[in-house]
C-alpha cells in the first residue's frame, strides 16, 4: 500500500487527482493530511476540520469498476466499509445517511465523496474522499456534527484508523461484484430513518414529510409521500431536514 502523509494541501482529492494525471500511481494509493486548505464536499460545498484532529484521506481505486451502472454499488460498499470500522470501535448508534453520509444518532460523524474519471480504454479510476471527524470536541456553528470522541469520550489513533478503513474497502472493492445482494441488502440495514417519517424539501424549496422506503441500484432515494405515492429522486433534487 502506497501511502502519501501531507502535512498541508488544499485537497487530498485534488491532490490524489494530479497524481494520475503524471501517471505516478499505485492502486490503493493513499493520501492523508493534517489539513486541507480547501476541502471539497458533496455538491460543491467545503469541508472544514481541524488541523491534526480528523481523517482527511483520499484512496485510489483502479480496476474494479468497468461500467457506471456499478458506481452506486462501489458508493455503499464505500459507506459501509467507514461504517463497519467505525463499529469495530463501539460507535454506538452508527448509520448511513443517504446517499453516503457517516451518522452517529442524529449527527454526522463524516462525509464521503469519490470522484470516478472514465478513462479513454473505458475503465473507471475511483478517487474515494473520506472527511471523518474523529478527535475534534468543538463544532461551533455545526448544531448536527459530531466526532468519533465525542460519542466515545476517548481518543483514537488516526493511522489506526485510516489503515482499517482502507483494508475494508480493499475487501469490499475486490468482492464488489460477487457481493452485489448483500451490499445492497447491508445498506438498506443501516440506512439512516428508513421506514420513519421524516421532513424533505425539493429543489424548488417545498418541504414536505414522507417516508424512505428504498434506495435504487442506481442511487435515487424512493420516498412515499402522505397521499402513499412513491417517488424517486437524485441526490440533487431532495435534502432532507433534520
Ligand atoms: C461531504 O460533503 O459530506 C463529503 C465530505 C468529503 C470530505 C473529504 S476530506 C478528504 C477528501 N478531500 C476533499 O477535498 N474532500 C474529501
């Protein structure tokens, strides 16, 4: 395993994303930082941590995806590679908030972002972000963040950390395509208020509640609504509020 420490970058994913473009890389590349000047979140949003406190890595995964009908399939087995370590340490009360969000109860513990570039020959290079809140104790200004120290009161590693998640996701990456069923089935096991009622708003600001009932193989949250229709959306087209 191939790893990169940065003490300061303004993203590992941007980082990790130059390196392919020199051809100077490894599968399972890792990249980690002490802090990033400008982390990227999901739709275009930042990622702030504290520097030295978290886990901001980035991995590289070649050669596991072939079409982008699976990206939503490597998208769980992600999600559920950081849940499953995340479990190993007695985080108590872990899920996986749609589409990939990392929760502790009701607040988030980290985000997930991989960025897929199809290559010429059409195979996939996966570039897997992972902002996970680890030691920070302070989130001024973020009512629904946590951190791993928060919900167990002790500190934990990062190195530790960081190695068990990659291996899972090793596992996960080279298994993806025999373990389809489970993958989905696990995800559906830890999503986060599936079968509860809970508060959306659709990209035109209209906030309604309705029930998650299932998430698709290609990623859209199905929702049944109060008059029991089913609906489907994108990750850009629903938020849901907690
Ligand atoms: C989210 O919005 O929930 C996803 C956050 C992903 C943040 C991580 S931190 C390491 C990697 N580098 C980035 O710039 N972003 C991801």
């Amino acid at each position: 395993m191939n790893i990169i420490k940065l003490d300061a970058i303004d993203s590992t994913n941007e980082y990790l994303k130059q390196l392919i473009s020199n051809k100077l890389h490894q599968n399972y590349t890792v990249v980690t930082a002490n802090f990033q000047t400008n982390g990227k979140g999901q739709m275009g949003s930042t990622w702030s941590s504290e520097a030295g406190k978290n886990l901001t890595m980035s991995i590289l995964v070649q050669d596991v995806l072939n079409n982008s009908q699976d990206m939503f399939y490597f998208n769980m087995a992600v999600a559920l590679s950081v849940q499953e370590v995340l479990k190993s340490y007695d985080v108590s009360n872990t899920s996986i908030k749609w589409p990939n969000d990392i929760m502790s109860g009701k607040n988030k513990l980290g985000g997930i972002l991989i960025e897929n570039l199809i290559k010429q020959d059409g195979t996939i290079s996966s570039i897997i972000g992972i902002g996970l809140n680890v030691n920070q104790t302070n989130f001024d200004g973020l009512p629904n963040a946590t951190s791993v120290f928060n919900v167990l009161g002790t500190t934990i590693d990062l190195d530790d950390l960081m190695l068990k998640i990659v291996v899972k996701i090793q596992y996960y990456s080279q298994n993806l395509f025999h373990q389809k069923r489970e993958i989905l089935e696990k995800y559906h096991q830890n999503l986060f208020r599936i079968g509860m009622p809970s508060a959306f708003e659709d990209q035109s600001g209209n906030r309604f509640m309705a029930i998650i009932k299932n998430v698709s193989t290609d990623g859209k949250l199905i929702i049944q609504l109060e008059d029991d229709s089913f609906k489907s959306f994108g990750v850009k087209e629903i938020k849901m509020l907690l």
